[in-house]
C-alpha cells in the first residue's frame, strides 16, 4: 500500500462479533483513511470487527487496521 492509496475509495464492513451470521452492508468512503477512521472508532468504541475493501481490490484485516491505526503514514 502507497500513500496515493489513503486518497483512494474504500468499502468498509462492521460486523459484530457477538452476532455470527448477522448480515451487514458495506458503506462506501470517498477515500481510504475515512474508512480507517471509522473503523477505528468502531474498534475502540463497540465489540466490532471492522474490514475494508480498497478501490485496488486490498483486503486490510480487523488485525491490520488495529496494527496500522498508530502509523503516521496513515494520518
């Protein structure tokens, strides 16, 4: 991943993780570090497991976005 790609769209999933086979919707974003933003406060606000599709076609993990959300390449 480039910083070029934080300005990029993204697709962001919560699901909970109470709740197996709950369905849930994407929610679209303009760019990539909206999506991770959100995300973010998902994890540290509720029981959630946030997941994001890049506009590349990345799949960035409840585990990558919890190791990545402190890195400065994605403020």
């Amino acid at each position: 991943m480039t910083p070029a790609d934080l300005d990029r769209s993204a697709e962001l999933t919560v699901w909970p993780k109470r709740a197996p086979g709950h369905s849930v919707l994407g929610r679209p974003f303009a760019t990539l570090r909206e999506a991770l933003a959100v995300a973010v406060q998902a994890i540290e606000a509720e029981d959630a497991r946030p997941w994001i599709i890049t506009e590349a076609g990345d799949i960035l993990s409840p585990h990558w976005i919890r190791a990545n959300s402190r890195a400065r390449a994605l403020q």
